[in-house]
C-alpha cells in the first residue's frame, strides 16, 4: 500500500488512536475531581449553586467519559495487535501493572459511575458522594498505573532479562517508581486538572458574557480562575525539574528539545529555530546566550551534549520534539497570563466585569488539550527510536502484520473517530451552551425540590430532558 | 510453596471471561434485539435504561480479561491478537459504536436519535459477532513459530468460526431476552418473552452443531472428549444441558421472571466449561500450553496478590450497583 511500511502505519494508528484516547482521559480526570468538589461544597453549604453547577457538569461528564472508556479499550488491545514483539517481551513487567490498573481503577470507576450518574432518586446523598468520590480516585488510580507503565517504558528498571529475551521484574518498588515516574505522574495529572480549569473557566466565562448575574457561572469562573493563577506556576516548575530528570537519563531527548546539535559548554536556550536532522543544524536560531544551561545544569557554563554525540540511529527526530515542546510552554504562558489577569481583576473587586478578561478565557479554552498533546508527543517522539528506551528499538517491537491490514484498520478508525467523537464534542458543547442552573424559573422549582433533598433523595435529576 | 501459578491464573482469566460473557452477553443481547422492537413506542428507551447503569462495568470484564492475559501469558496475548487481527478490530469498532450511543442516544434531537439506535444495534450485532469468530478461531487452533504468528491475514475465516459468530449472536439474544423478561412488565416483557423462546430453540441447534463439529477439527479434541476420564463430562454436560433448557422453556412458559434468566446462564457456563475442556491443557491450541505461555512466577505472584484483594471488592461493589438497580426499569426513576 503506498509505500508506507506495516511499521509506520502500526505507530501512526497507536499515535492515532491514543491521541484521541488522551483527549478525553484529561478532561475526566480533571473534571471527576470538580465533581467531587462541586458536590462537596452542595453537601456542606447546602447552596443551590453548587448544586446547579453539579448537574450540568455532571452530563458533560458522562458523554465524555462514555468516550473514554471505548478509545481506551481499543489502546488495551492494540498493544497486542500492532505490538506483539514487544508484548510477549515487555508483557511480564509491565502487563502486571496494567493488570492492577484494571482491578484498582477502571473496575471501581465503573462500578460506581452507574450509581453516580443514575442513582441520585436510589441511594441516599451520603452514598452518592462516596460514589462520586470513587469515581474520582478511580481516574487517579488509572492515572498512577499507566503513568508508571509508560514511565518504565522511558526510563526502564527494576528489570532482567531471561533466556526468552523477555524483561523480567527483578524489584518492583523500582518497577513501578521508576525514576521519571514522580515527575510524569504529577506533571500529568496537574495538566488534566489545568486542561478541565480551563474548560470549566471557558464555559462559564461564555456565560457571563450573555449573563454576568448568572450564579453557577460565576461560581465556576471563579474557582476555574483560582486554579490558573495557583496551579499553572506549580505546573511550570514540575515541568522544569522533569526536563532536569530527562537531561540525566534520555540525553538525546533533551538535545533534541532544546534542538542542540553540538556539544556545548555554557549553551544557548533556543528560542525559535528550524531543527534539520539531514544537515545536522539548527537553521534560522534566535537564541538567549547561556541561557540553556543556567536553566537545565543551574550554571552558566554548563555542559550539554549536542545531538551528534549520539549515533544517528538513536537519535529521535528533532524537527517534532523541538517545535512541540514549545508549544507547550507557550500554552503554559498563555494560562498563567490569563491566571495573573483574573488574580489583578479580583484584587479590583471586578472579576466578573471585565469582558475583555472574559473573551480571553473563552479563547483559552482549549489550551490544556494543546499542551496535553504536544506534551506527549514531545515525550514519545523524544523516546524513539525505542520503546523500551535503550534496550528494546521500535523496529524490533512490531507484530508479523501486513501494511493492507494495519492500513485498513487505520483507514477505519480515523473515519470512524471523527465521525463518532466528533458527534460526541458536538453533543459535548452543545450541552456546554445550554445556561447552567438553567431559566430562573427552572432555578426556583429547583429550590424547592432540593430543599427535601436530606429526607427524599429525589430531587437531583439527570437534566437535559 | 508449590503452587501451580500458571494453572491457577488459567483459571483466573477463565473466570474473567465467562464473567465478561455472562455479564456484558445480556447487555449486548439486548442491543441485538434493538431493531426488532418498535420505535414508536418507549420500548427502547426501557430495554437501554435497563442496561445503563451497569454496562461499563460489564465491559470491564473484557479489559481484565484482555490485560489479564498480556500481564500473565504475554506470549498467548502476543501470538493470539496478531491472529486474530481483523475479527479483534472488528470487535473494538463495534464496541465503540454502542458504547457511544448509550449518551448519545439522549442528547440527539429527536429526529436523529434513530441514528443511534442503528449505532447501538450495528456495534452490538457487529462485536458479539466477532467475538464468536474469535472463539471459533481459538478453537481451530492458531500457527505459532518461534514464538510468533505464522499464519495468514485470514486464517481466522472459516464456515466454523461463521458458525460460531452466529451461534454467539443467537446466544447473547437468549441472555438479553431472560434479561428483559426480568427487569420489564407488560407489552415489553410479551416481546421479550416471544424472543426468549425462539432464540432458546435456535441455540440449542446451534450448540448441537458446533459440538459435532468441535470433535473432527482435531484429533487429540476427539481424545479428550471421547477417552479417559473426560468421557464423565462429556456424558454429564449434555444432560445438566437438557435440565437447563427445561427450566428454561418451562418458565418461560409459566410465565416465571428469573428463572429463565438463571437456566440461560446456565446453558452458558456449561457451554464453556465444555470449552475448556476442549482447550485444556492449551493456552492456545495447538500448541502452546498454559505452562509454555506463562510470564515467570514473579510477576504471577504479583498480581495475584492484588487479585486475591481486589476482586472479592470488585464483586462487592459491582453487586452492589445491581442491587441499587434492582427491580422493573420504568421511564422515570432517575434514568435518563
Ligand atoms: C493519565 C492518564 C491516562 C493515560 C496516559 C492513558 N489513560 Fe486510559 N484511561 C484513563 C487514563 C489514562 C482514565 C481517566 O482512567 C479513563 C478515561 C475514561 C475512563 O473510563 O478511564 C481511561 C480509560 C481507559 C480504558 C477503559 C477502561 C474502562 O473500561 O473503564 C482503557 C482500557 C485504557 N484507558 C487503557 C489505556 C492504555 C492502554 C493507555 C496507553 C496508551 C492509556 N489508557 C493512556
Ligand atoms: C496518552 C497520551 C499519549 C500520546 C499522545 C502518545 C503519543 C504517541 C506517539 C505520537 C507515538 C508515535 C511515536 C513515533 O512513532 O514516533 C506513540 C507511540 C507509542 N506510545 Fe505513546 N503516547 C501516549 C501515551 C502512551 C502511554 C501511556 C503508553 C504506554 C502505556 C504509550 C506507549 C506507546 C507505544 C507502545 C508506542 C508505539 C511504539 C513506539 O512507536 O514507540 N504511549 N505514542
Ligand atoms: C511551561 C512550563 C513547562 C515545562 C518546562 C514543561 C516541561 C516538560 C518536559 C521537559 C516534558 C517531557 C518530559 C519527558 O519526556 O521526559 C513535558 C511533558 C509533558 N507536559 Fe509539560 N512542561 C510545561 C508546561 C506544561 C503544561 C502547561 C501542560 C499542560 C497543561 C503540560 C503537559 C505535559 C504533558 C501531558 C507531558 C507528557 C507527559 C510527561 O512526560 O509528563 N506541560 N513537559
């Protein structure tokens, strides 16, 4: 087919496919722990708001979820189908820990999602808080596993290797703590609960524009705002300590980021440039002097090997890594901007008047799922040419599958990823339009029926029709 | 400490399947008879509400059962996916399909909601039938060399994994229709009574098929079932069969609610038991056994420690669910 090898169609469907997976996983993520939080304050507070604000993310929630769980099963099983070199070989160390992020995990995240979503008139309101609260770990949980699965996979240990050829566990404390693992773990869950911050904070910003007196939306463009301003710089220096825990054991990554082709002492931080492997330089560069390594050896005449210290055949492509690592950070300014804008206006007293403040957190909506995806392929792009970083190539990991086999499917699942999902953000926004706490009529009937909410769990309903 | 670990975790992912098939068969049953049942009535609303609550973590099961096996066999997983590529995809694709529709279904105008109900009932009709392609594949046995795939893209298709695709189809339909016949009243319940009857017939044919065929795909099957001491299951299976149908067709008859549903399953778990028998002492046949697929005791013993701790939590949450959700579904207790 073409002349595109079974191999580059197997990584471009797990790309493919994982992409659209991670999408969604970053919003639930984010947003199971807003539930939580949003149900929390009802319980405590007894105010309607939160209340309001509960239901109507609540079913955004499902029908993102929903999406989730089915691109994710397919990832599940794609390691088997595109990958059975490296299964039969990587299955005995890491399969395990995939094992436990089904049984801890997905296992209690549907066992209680159902309760969650449809039980509010069955269960009482304590029970249904738990059932949330579950919901919520389970993400972490699920989070925790695969986070250390694909951290093993960059920074492999804890490991032996049999006769079979087969990595075998040797210590799993050193397994599963790997040492990128701490960074990644906290980088990413930090950026899903940055990624639902910034849609919470979109979505109620859009509603303030038409309605600035509308409670629930103020309510959550005010906690959203909170988050940016607190968060995002925790963000950024998480990140900066995980790019020093790369610089000391994926090297070329690094060079590749920083888009470094010689050996430098005291090297510049590359602003812009355009990285060509085949010329092995950095054309058109604007570059701060010694900035580079102030920042990743914390001196200014720092030492950092340049891509051409490593074999051609082990280096990842630069162009990728380079441009997509940038776009990330620049998406982490855009959002401590836009934090530090709100954390000025508050400070006014007028949070929710300036409008210009308003379109921009519209505007900024999307910026953690740019971040989220640039992120990793700037972590899996930088990882190649392994999959098991120095011990196991990608080459070597593929499955005896044709390119018409592999091709297809690949063909199949893109038509039918855009067409289902994308009906699904479609629904997802459009229920993300409709007013939270709806029509005042419908706010005041829903008082009175949450005032018996203690005595007859009855009155929470799944809303949209 | 002598333990078997590669046989008990045999038995694990065993138990795992016959869960995913026991739990997730009535939900996708139900999607398969979609079409059957009128639109204009809220028929389709009850029989999806029915399943709502609970079919995430029925679904679960396959994870378990799919990860189980890259966790414990690897080489299996490894040499099995790449065979059975297609049928897998297959299945995937049409999990996708329903799963979607679940939500989706409720946020569509009314006009387009027909959209998804095609959405559920194409990818309950599509994944149920391949799923029994894969089961008719495993059986006919699958060609490893070297620790890897040997065969063909399409050695998977023949006129016995067809046959076990529809069996499966049919099957599924039994489980979905007790299960209605359990959680619904009235005009609902006469349909799904009617579809419980016929497909319980249909089945019983089609596991009499696939049992004579089983036999001649391979000689050492006709060994196992017709010599030594399996001969005892292979006369005892078919008449704890007959039993099961019995109760089946009576209380369908009698108009009983959940012992059809009880005597489905049981016509299930005999099945597969029969299965595994067929398959024993193989991981996949026919040649790599249980022993040669396994990973080493350590990352065995590993997980069996979460299992041990894990799964008797899951079982109680996940009753737990159900028992919230007992009873007849109706169009307003807190569903969609
Ligand atoms: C950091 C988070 C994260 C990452 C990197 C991944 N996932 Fe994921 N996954 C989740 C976080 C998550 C989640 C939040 O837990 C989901 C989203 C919706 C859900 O049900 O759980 C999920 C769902 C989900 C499911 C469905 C579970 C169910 O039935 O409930 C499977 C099988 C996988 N994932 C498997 C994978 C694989 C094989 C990945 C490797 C590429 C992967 N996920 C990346
Ligand atoms: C969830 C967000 C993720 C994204 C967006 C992502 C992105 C990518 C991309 C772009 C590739 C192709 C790289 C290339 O071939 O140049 C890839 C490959 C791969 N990734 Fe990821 N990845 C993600 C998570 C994971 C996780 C969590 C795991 C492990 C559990 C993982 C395991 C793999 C494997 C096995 C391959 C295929 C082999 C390879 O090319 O290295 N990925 N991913
Ligand atoms: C602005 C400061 C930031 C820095 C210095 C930074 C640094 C890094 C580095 C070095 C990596 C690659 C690690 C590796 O492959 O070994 C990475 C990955 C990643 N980043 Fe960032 N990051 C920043 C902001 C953000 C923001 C704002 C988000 C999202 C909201 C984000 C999301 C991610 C994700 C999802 C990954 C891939 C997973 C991982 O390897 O942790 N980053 N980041």
């Amino acid at each position: 087919m073409f002349d595109i090898s079974a191999i580059d169609l197997a990584r471009m469907q797990f790309a493919f496919t994982v992409s659209f997976h991670i999408i969604f996983p970053a919003f639930s993520i984010g947003l199971a722990s807003y539930l939580a939080v949003l149900e929390g304050l009802w319980l405590w507070k007894k105010d309607v708001t939160y209340l309001n604000a509960f239901n109507f993310w609540k079913t955004i929630f499902a029908v993102g979820f929903g999406m989730g769980v089915v691109s994710g099963i397919v990832m599940a099983y794609q390691f088997g189908t595109n990958w059975a070199v490296f299964s039969d070989k990587a299955g005995p160390v890491i399969g395990p820990l995939m094992g436990y992020e089904v049984l801890s995990a997905f296992f209690l995240e549907a066992g209680f999602l159902g309760v969650m979503l449809f039980g509010q008139k069955k269960v009482g309101p304590k029970l249904h808080y738990f059932a949330t609260l579950m919901v919520a770990v389970g993400t972490l949980f699920s989070a925790f596993w695969i986070l250390s699965v694909n951290s093993w996979m960059q920074t492999p240990a804890g490991y032996l290797i049999n006769d079979a050829g087969q990595f075998v566990p040797d210590d799993w404390i050193e397994v599963i703590f790997n040492p990128s693992f701490p960074y990644r773990f906290v980088h990413m869950v930090l950026a899903a609960y940055l990624t639902t911050a910034f849609v919470v904070g979109a979505v109620a910003a859009y509603h303030l524009l038409r309605n600035k007196a509308n409670k629930p939306a103020r309510v959550m463009f005010s906690m959203a705002m909170w988050m940016a301003v607190l968060i995002t710089p925790v963000q950024m220096f998480v990140g900066d300590q995980h790019g020093l825990n790369t610089l000391k054991h994926q090297p070329a990554k690094i060079a590749a980021i920083e888009g470094h082709y010689e050996d430098y002492r005291g090297a510049p931080l590359v602003l812009f440039g355009i990285p060509d492997d085949e010329k092995e330089e950095l054309l058109y560069a604007i570059e701060i002097p010694k900035l580079g390594s102030l920042l990743l050896t914390h001196s200014w005449e720092g030492e950092l090997r340049g891509l051409k210290s490593f074999p051609k055949e082990d280096r990842p492509n630069s162009f990728i890594v380079f441009w997509t690592f940038r776009i990330m950070v620049a998406m982490g300014m855009v959002m401590l901007t836009v934090g530090l804008w709100s954390l000025f206006r508050r400070a006014q007293g007028k949070l929710y008047e300036d409008r210009w403040l308003a379109r921009a957190a519209v505007l900024a909506g999307p910026t953690g799922f740019i971040a989220v995806l640039c992120g990793w392929v700037t972590t899996e792009v930088g990882r190649q040419p392994w999959t098991v970083y120095g011990a196991l190539r990608t080459t070597e990991s593929v499955s005896p599958i044709n390119a018409t086999e592999v091709g297809t499917s690949l063909l199949v699942f893109i038509v039918v990823y855009f067409v289902l999902f994308g009906m699904g953000v479609f629904y997802m926004l459009r229920l993300m339009s409709k007013t939270p706490g709806g029509d005042t009529e419908h706010a005041t009937s829903s008082l009175k029926r949450a005032s018996g909410l203690t005595g007859a769990p009855s009155t929470l309903d799944h809303s949209g029709h | 400490m002598e333990f078997d670990l590669p046989l008990i975790w045999a038995a694990i992912i065993a138990f795992a399947i016959l869960a995913y098939v026991a739990l997730d068969g009535f939900d996708l049953g139900v999607g398969i008879m979609f079409p059957f049942v009128s639109e204009k009535t809220d028929h389709r609303d009850m029989m999806m509400n029915s399943v709502a609550p609970i079919w995430d973590g029925n679904e679960t099961w396959l994870v378990l059962g799919g990860g189980g096996l890259f966790a414990v066999f690897p080489l299996a997983y490894a040499v099995v996916m790449p065979a059975l590529y297609a049928p897998i995809i297959a299945m995937l694709l049409g999990l996708i399909f329903r799963g979607v529709a679940f939500e989706f279904r409720w946020r569509a105008s009314q006009k387009n909601r027909i959209w998804w109900d095609r959405s559920f009932a194409f990818g309950s009709i599509l994944a149920t039938f391949a799923q029994g392609v894969c089961l008719g594949a495993l059986i006919q046995g699958i060609h490893v060399v070297d620790r890897s795939y040997a065969g063909g893209s399409f050695d998977w298709l023949s006129p016995f994994s067809v046959l076990t695709g529809v069996a499966l189809i049919v099957g599924y339909t039994l489980l979905g229709s007790t299960w209605l016949v359990m959680k619904t009243e009235g005009d609902l319940q006469i349909i799904a009574r009617k579809f419980a009857q016929v497909s319980g017939i249909l089945i019983l044919a089609l596991i009499g098929a696939v049992s004579l065929a089983t036999p001649f795909l391979h000689p050492d099957y006709f060994a196992r079932w017709f010599e030594g001491p399996s001969l005892i299951f292979s006369i005892l299976v078919p008449v704890l069969l007959a039993i099961c149908a019995g109760i089946l067709f009576i209380g369908l008859r009698r108009n009983q609610e959940i012992r059809p549903f009880l005597a489905a399953h049981g016509i299930f778990i005999l099945c597969y038991i029969g299965i595994g028998i067929t398959f024993y002492p193989y991981m996949v046949p026919p040649s790599l056994t249980i022993w040669a697929a396994a990973a080493p005791d350590k990352s065995l013993f590993f997980l069996l420690v979460g299992t041990l701790v894990l799964v008797p939590m899951i079982l109680a949450y996940t009753i737990h669910a159900y028992w919230v959700f007992r009873g007849k579904v109706d169009t307003s207790g807190g569903y969609h």
